[in-house]
C-alpha cells in the first residue's frame, strides 16, 4: 500500500511530518511526500501522488489564514480536494486547520497535532480496517476536539 | 439490485442502520454499507460503492453542524454527490440533517431517524416503482417534516 | 424528437402536467417524464433522460422554498444542469420559481403555471425554430412576468 | 476561422447584432449565431458552437438583471462558462453587463455597446493577433469604461 | 521544461514581463507567454500552455479589482485553475494580487512584484527542487510579505 502526503509551506506547523510518523505507528505502507506552496496547490498535487505515483490513499493538510480570502482559498481548495477524489475513485482525506479555531498559538499547534495524528489513523482504517469505521458510524467523533458521542434516546 | 448506503462517524445518529433497516421492510436489494470519517468524503465513497461495488443507487447519510463552517462543508459535499451522480449516471439520495433543525436532542434524532426512513423510501421507489414517483409530483412532500400537499386552486 | 420533463415531489404544483400540456400544444415530439424527489435529484434524472432514453432536449422543474438552505439547494441544482447540460451537449431548461417570488399561494400557482408554459415554448423553439429566438434577441423576455421589452434610443 | 456569437432574449439590447457589427469591421471570420432564453442557458449553446460548429472562439452576451438571484444566475453562467472553455480549449469571451452598472436606461444601451464592441475586439486579437494583447498586458484595461492605464513608478 | 506565463491586460502591472524576468535568473526553461484579456479567461489560456503548448507547469498572473463583482470573478478564475490542474495533472501556480491589499498604488506595485518573483521561484521549485520545498513545509511562508514562521513551542 502507498499513502500520499501533501503539505503547505504556507502552514506554520510541518503537518506532513506529523502524519508520517503517526501513519507509522499503525501500518507499512509506503509513503510518498510532497509539499507545495499553498492551499491551492493542494487538489492537483494529490491528485498527482494518486494517479503518477500510485499512491492508494492521500492526506491533504494545510493551515487555512484567518481573512476572508483565506477562507474562499479554503473552499476553492476543498472542492477541488473533492473533485480530484471522484476522478480518480481514491480517498483524499483532508485536514484543514483554521487559523482562527484558537486564540492561542500553542493552543493551535497543539490542535494541529491532534486533528492530523486522528485524521492519520482514518486513513490507515479506510485503507486496512474499513469495518472500524463502520462500529463508529454515527457516534459523534470531532477530529482535534473531544468527541460529542452519539445522541442517547 | 444493490444499494449502496454511505454515513459517517462524524454524525450523532446511527444512520445507516435506520435506513438498512427500512430499505429491508421494503424490497431484498443487496445492501453495500460505507462509512466514511466526514460529510466531504460522502462524493467518493458513493462513487466507488456505484462503480467498484455495481450498486444500482446509493444513500449519503450525513448530519452537518451547526457552525458557519460545516454549512460550507455541506454545500461542498453536495456539489460533490451530484457529480458523482452526473459522472455514474446513477442516483445518490442525500440525506443531511443539520444539527440546528431542532433546539433539542431528543427532536433531532426523531427528525433524523423521519428523514432517513421516508427518503429510504423514495430509493426504493426510484429503484422499483418510478410510477410513484409521478403520482407524488408537486404534492408538496417534505421528508422528516408534515408534507405540505399541494397548492388548492 | 424526444423532450424529457423532470420534476419532483417536493413541488407543491404538477409542473410537469403543466409542461406536458402546452408542449402537445406546438409539437408531437414524444415526451418522456421523470418525477424525482428534490430539486438536487434533477441534474442526473436529466442526464439519463437524454443519454439513456434519447432525449433532445430536458426541462429541469422545481419550486425552492424559501429558507438559506433552500437557496443554496438551487444553486447547487442550477450548477449540476448546467455541468450535466455541458457534458451531453443538449440544452435543459431550468424553470425554478421560488415560494418567496409570491406572497400569496393562488399567485404563486399562477406564476409557476405562465413560467413552465412561456418556458415549454422555449423548449420547442430550441428544437424546431431556433430563427424565432434571434428574433427575439435582446427584446427582455421574463417567463412568468410580463417582458421588460427592449431599451428604446 | 469560424467565430460563435451567444445571446439571449433576457437581455434588453441586442447585443448579439453589435458583437457581429464590431467583429465584421475587424475580419472575414464566418460568424454562427445562437440566441438561447437567458444566461444559464449560454455555456452549452457556447459549446455547442465550438465542438458542434467547428467555431474557434466563441461570445457569451448578457445582461443579469439587480436582483441578488439574477447574481447568482450570473455566477452560475460564468462557470459554466469557464467549464465549457476547459472541456474545449477555446477561448469564450464572456460579455455581462449587469443592469445595475448605470442608473439610467440609455446609458446602460451606451455602456452594453461600448464593452461588447471592445470585447469583439479582444476576439479578433485572441484569432489573429495575439501580440496586440501581450503589448497591452498589465495596461489597465476596462471594457465599457475608461482605461485605469497602468501604475506609474 | 517549457514554463507558461498567463496573465491579462486588466492588470495595471505587467506581471508577465516580472515573472519572466525572475525565472530566468533562476533557470533556462523554455518561456511561452500567453495574454487575456481579464482573469476569467486564465484557466483556459493555462490549460492551452499546458496541453497545446506541452509546458510543464504554468503561471496565472492577475489583479482582481476591489468591488464585489472582482471578488466574484477572482473565484471563478480560481475554480477553473484548480480544474485545469486536475484536467492536465500539472500545476498552474496562482498570482492574485487584490487591488485593495494596499491602499497607495505604489505599494501596491510593489506587493504584485514580491509576490510574482516570490511565486515565479517557487515554479522553478517546483520543475526543478521540489526537495526545496519540503524543507520549507511548515515553516508560514508568506508571498510578497514577510514571511510569519512556523510556531514555536
């Protein structure tokens, strides 16, 4: 199996090396690295590891800016990120950290860390361990945050 | 037949379940089961159960927050899963219930478990019955909610 | 010929009886219907009519409601019959009348009926005179209102 | 050559006749026009003209009325619009003017004729004379206004 | 390597002529330059370089205007440059430089040519170091401002 990691040089915490050494712990995979200015850069550089590459899955990490623009690059990044997906019937699983999601920076990269090393071990279970996902279907999970759990009736 | 039916771990409901569970009471389709981490990766995994898996038609199951963000999510996602459809031909009925539907817990599970079962309907109905269909046009039908019929001249 | 008339259940008038009607007015092109259930199932229902049962030409028929999401659900349809229009090469006509462009439910029946009829017309202009709408180019055309006309010098 | 010329009968002046006007004063280009009801219905008339009728650049003319659902209606043209250019690899030369641009009538027909000619111009030069449009480059450049010019250091 | 340069005659600064410029002091990769009229017509330029012109990577160079319709615009061009990325599988590296970044037209020059040079370096990373950028992953780089620098913790 072969994993691809796209980060940002526009992000201020180094997300791919964060993944890697998760996605590490939980399988053998071959991983494929590759790092592009911003956001943007992400759709077709996945979408490059996925068909140039051969990589069977993708990880598209990136730090999104607090101003407005930044979250237009965002959405234009997510639908590409989506797109690229559906012409290549491969996962891409992106994790978007927004600037404004802390008010503190350690606060951030901390949220940064968590919501990349849980998104890490998605993709392990999509590529390895697809009946995981199925025992947590509906139960509340927030990558990087606690948990909400599922509604008790 | 098969029927394809995608949720996620991110919702609070275990939607899949319900809506297997009334897919069942009505015809003995094959049904394929894929739950995905987040509402964004619905597109692809509904296109693979339509192409990898031979499903005939398949469900997006999903429950947006409530947050600006996830409302950007959602209409992302949904552009997603309708060209997934344009690109297969094929049928995927998305189900979202947004988390602020209701104020209370216990009123959003009902809304969930309401929309998922009558729109696992309509699957069965584009799958086996188009004539239903017809005769239901412009009869005002809101899944989860009291329909609201037609216009009276 | 062959024309495709989509629409849904979610409506709360038979445009596609309405459609069907003023159409058999001007032409004996066959005429296949598809009801779905929401506006979103419109682009692919589309699709198929004129990939797979040889359709010429579709209308897309459906009332939005008049909620955020509702108008978001619009523009995502209006996005998919526009991509599954460009994909097949054929036109679809879009006849959306939205529940808040009347305050009264007996006005809003009268605009949904003058607008699918006005855009029926257009639909067998397309097919069979196209010379008619150069002639009509620039003279402010709005189906279900009265025209603007052109700007006089 | 072969040049497709798009309008609509929406629109209040007849842009269509002033693009083949301008056009004809520049070239000997065979001229196909198509007039469709509104904007959403240009992008596959677009194509149509470039993958049908072996056009080489095409014009896609409209007016988007000041309503917010006019705008998003425009919106949804342009990227169709830019979509249709991506699956051909010909240029369509978009020409909107929205009718909130001017607050008087005959100063609207002034400022529709005045950027649909220039924009007939900018096709010529992308068939014939792509070197006129690199000296122009970074010029400041305002179809329909005054030229902002270039920012002098 | 052949490198394509977009960019309009919309924009008060040739940024075409800046970011030649600085490649070639970095690398001897062919040069074709391509010029539209405005931003929306970049994504198929880009992709004509890419595909017609067999470059290996392309640059779209513009300078979106301060009103609401250029920030429209400006997303438009940016969905069809991310699509165009995924049609070819090359990247096409975005120089947007909003008119409102600066308030006095003589910063404003000065940002396009920061962020054009900055961005025409990271092209040649991209064809030719792309080990380069690794190294940089993380690190909050910031084109045409100074760069903010990864978190410290």
């Amino acid at each position: 199996m072969r994993i691809g990691i796209c980060d940002t040089t526009f992000a201020m915490v180094d997300m791919g090396k964060i993944a890697i050494d998760e996605i590490k712990k939980h399988c053998s995979a071959k991983i494929i690295r590759y790092t592009v200015p911003g956001m943007k850069d992400l759709p077709v550089a996945c979408k490059i590891l996925l068909e140039k590459e051969d990589c069977d899955i993708a990880m598209a990490l990136a730090m999104p800016g607090k101003m407005p623009i930044d979250k237009q690059c965002a959405h234009e990044a997510s639908l590409g990120i989506i797109l690229a997906q559906l012409l290549t019937n491969k996962h891409i699983i992106e994790v978007f950290v927004h600037e404004d999601e802390c008010e503190d920076k350690k606060e951030l990269y901390k949220l940064v860390e968590k919501r990349t090393r849980e998104h890490a071990i998605n993709v392990v279970n999509l590529l390895y361990h697809k009946e995981k996902l199925i025992k947590q279907a509906g139960t509340g999970q927030r990558q990087g945050f606690e948990d909400v759990g599922p509604i008790k009736i």
